[in-house]
C-alpha cells in the first residue's frame, strides 16, 4: 500500500508491480506483506491473515472525538481530551495534513460536513444560483445540488481553514508546554526536534519521528473526505502507520486519538478495532459501482504530446475516453490487457507525454 514505491517521474511504475511481474515470468511466488493492503494487491491472489489475537495484540487503542461536539470557546482542533493529552508525559504527535488536501465545508447549524450524495465525497461551493448562494458541487463525481445541509436543512455554511503554524501557536498556549513545528525543510537531526515532547507537523512527522506515546490526528476529515477515489484507503493506511509509530508491546501503552465530523466512517470504525478487512467490504462495493481500479483499469494521459495521442488513440472497442479535464484525459477499460494493448497500438507522437496507469492519487 505504501506510495514510497511509486515512481513520479515518467515512465512510472510501481516497484511492487515490477516484483509480481518479474515473479510471474520466472514462475516463483509473490509475497506482499502490509498491515492493509491495497484493493489491487487483495485483488491478485489468495489472502493469508494471522489470526485475530496476533493482528490486534500490537495495535494501539484508538480514540475517536467528534468535533461536532467541541466548545467553540476552544476552536475547532482543541478537544478536552486533546489537551489532556498533551499536557501528560508522554511524547505526543499531532499531525495536521494542509497540503493537496480538499478545502471542507461545514454546516454553521450543526456543523456537519457537507458531502457529496452520490460518491459521499466533500463538496464545495461552485459560482452562484438564482437565490444568491453557491450550489454544493463535487471535485470528484462532478455532481451539484442546492446549498442545503442534508442534516438538518440549514442554509449556512462555513469554511474550515487550517494551519500547521496557527495549530501549534493555539496548542502551546492551551497545554501550557512547549510544542515543536516540524515541516518539510525541519532536518531530522535538529535539536529541537530530537529534545521536544509534543511535536506538530504534517503525515511526514511520522516518518521523522520513529516513536512516540501517542499520536493525535487534529482534523482526520481532510484525509476521509478528500477527493480522491483512494480516499478510504489512503486514510486507513496513515492510521496504521500512526498504530506502528505508539505500537503496544514491551510495556508502552500506544494510543491513536481521531479528532473527525464523522466519527462512524468505516475507515474509523476499521481503525478502532483494528481490522482492515471491515474497510475493504465496505470500500470495494463503492469502487465496482464507480467503475474504479480495482474493478477496471485506468490510465492517466498528460503532457503537451497528450491531445495528439488521444486524437490518434481514436474511442478503441472497450475502452472509455474521458476528458480532457486539468489538461488530462482519463481512459477506462475492463482489464489491463485491453488497455495495454490500445495504448501500445498508437504511436507516440514528439513532445512531452506521461502516462499513468492506476494514479495513487486522482
């Protein structure tokens, strides 16, 4: 599952595809090993699974607090429980992801997120209606509807707007301890980093920091609710790295705490005890009925030789062309076979073109 494998730059590949293909022509086994793997590793072959006392023995206990219910005296990432927390002994880290992430809505009645009917994506407001107000449109089906909360009927919505610098100046002042901001261009070796107890920062904080005693996510709704068809998945995945970083065993007590608006999303319903095979019951169904990987195949066709290839491409017997959208085209067939072979059959024309089959993250 993890996305350190996947080559960015042109021609990409996926070191754990290259590994099952070269294993396939030598006619050896393949083993794929992960705490949740993805949908397309579930899809190649047989799963084998430790039983249920070995897979939850060094999981952590994971905590989820609903947001909706936080006084707003304390604004909208500091919970009791969060500042409990930190103001403890143990080391602690609160990862706040702001980067590439979808920007959230949330109703000013009841403060629930506002969400895509159709594909239960996070939705935006898309230019103006007759009435004054912005329909509610979706990034990732292109679905719209009226500005009006599916709770409760309200008619008023909120951006949530988030920081990693404004985070870790509010928490300092409510846990009354110091709190380090580790970034992107924070060096592992700084001392700051290596002496302090309470660390803000994004996911690569818990690739920076190899233990800790906790982990706090302060806002897991830009991962649920992104608009991403990985979504899900990707999600579960940052979860079970945290769960490896305050893993329980030799006397440590690790926990997770999720601050979520959807404390009953499966992926944290999966998360809190501590089966990834939950997530995948309910995550697959949705992929088959989107027509998603792993239930088709996919390819992503940018670059500036990119209109050129598609033209010559032409509409292929079972192959879908859709786009351009973001100066990209999206081509979905059944299998991988009946792709390969419509992108093989055209050639490449001058200029610059990538090509991504199954994208991590579209």
């Amino acid at each position: 599952h993890d996305e350190a494998y996947q080559q960015e730059r042109s021609p990409t590949w996926h070191a754990r595809d290259v590994v099952a293909e070269r294993a396939r022509r030598a006619g050896v086994p393949c083993v794929v090993v992960s705490p949740c793997p993805s949908l397309e590793a579930l899809a190649w072959g047989e799963l084998v699974e430790p039983g249920r006392g070995a897979e939850r023995g060094a999981w952590p206990r994971v905590e989820v607090v609903d947001q909706r219910e936080l006084d707003p005296g304390l604004g909208p990432l500091f919970s009791p429980r969060l500042v409990d927390l930190v103001r403890g002994d143990g080391r602690v880290l609160c990862i706040l992801n702001r980067t590439g992430r979808a920007r959230l809505l949330a109703c000013a009645t009841c403060r629930t997120i506002a969400r895509c009917e159709v594909c239960d994506a996070a939705v935006g407001i898309d230019g103006v209606d007759d009435g004054g107000l912005g329909a509610l449109a979706c990034g990732r089906c292109g679905a719209t509807r009226p500005p009006v909360c599916l709770e409760c009927g309200g008619a008023r919505f909120k951006n949530l707007r988030l920081g990693v610098s404004r985070a870790r100046e509010e928490l300092e002042a409510l846990a009354a301890t110091p709190v380090a901001e580790v970034t992107a261009t924070t060096a592992p070796e700084d001392p700051a980093v290596a002496s302090a107890r309470v660390l803000v920062g994004t996911e690569a904080l818990l690739h920076r920091v190899p233990r800790a005693d906790a982990v706090a996510f302060l806002d897991m709704d830009q991962e649920l609710l992104a608009l991403r068809y990985r979504t899900a998945e990707q999600a579960f995945a940052l979860v079970a790295r945290a769960a490896r970083t305050v893993a329980r065993g030799a006397g440590r007590d690790g926990r997770v705490l999720v601050q979520t608006r959807t404390p009953d999303h499966p992926v944290l319903v999966a998360a809190r005890l501590g089966d990834p095979a939950r997530l995948v019951a309910s995550d697959l169904p949705l992929r088959r009925a989107l027509g998603l990987p792993p239930a088709t195949a996919m390819a992503v066709v940018s670059g500036e030789a990119a209109p050129a290839y598609v033209d010559a491409l032409g509409h292929p017997l079972d192959v879908r062309v859709q786009g351009p959208l973001d100066g990209a085209w999206r081509l979905v067939a059944p299998d991988h076979r009946t792709l390969c072979d419509a992108l093989a059959a055209v050639e490449r024309p001058p200029g610059r073109l990538r090509i991504e089959v199954d994208p991590l993250r579209l």
